[in-house]
C-alpha cells in the first residue's frame, strides 16, 4: 500500500470500507505513520481499497498490486 502511494507521487489518501471496517484501527494507525509525509485524510482524492470494495463509479483505479487498488476519485 506505501509502495502504491509513493510510486504514484499521492499527497494524501482515504481508505476504502474494508479496510476502515478492520476490528482495530492498526491498519489504518500504521498506514498513517508509514506514509508519512503521505496524509491520512477522509476527504482526498486518492483512496486505498481492498477485496470485496470495487472502485466506486466516477472514479479510476490509478494503479495496483497484488489485492490492493489505488482509485483517483477527484
């Protein structure tokens, strides 16, 4: 997920629902202290997602590896 952030020059990202609805908040924890500078942030445009969510309509998958899509919804 770090790597797709970095590789794709993203400033700040969102998580989809999978990963938000994870039973603890270390994922997300360690992905906002990994990526930083990378901002956490609910509202950017760029957002992480994983098996079962799909890239939302009105947004385009940038780049992905392995299970892990990176969608631009701006």
């Amino acid at each position: 997920m770090l790597g797709l952030l970095r590789d794709n020059h993203i400033s700040e990202f969102r998580v989809g629902e999978a990963i938000a609805q994870k039973a603890d908040e270390s994922i997300r924890q360690r992905l906002a202290e990994g990526a930083y500078p990378i901002r956490l942030n609910l509202q950017a445009p760029h957002v992480l997602l994983i098996p079962p969510d799909v890239v939302p309509a009105g947004c385009r998958a940038v780049d992905a590896r392995q299970e892990v899509v990176l969608a631009d919804c701006g």
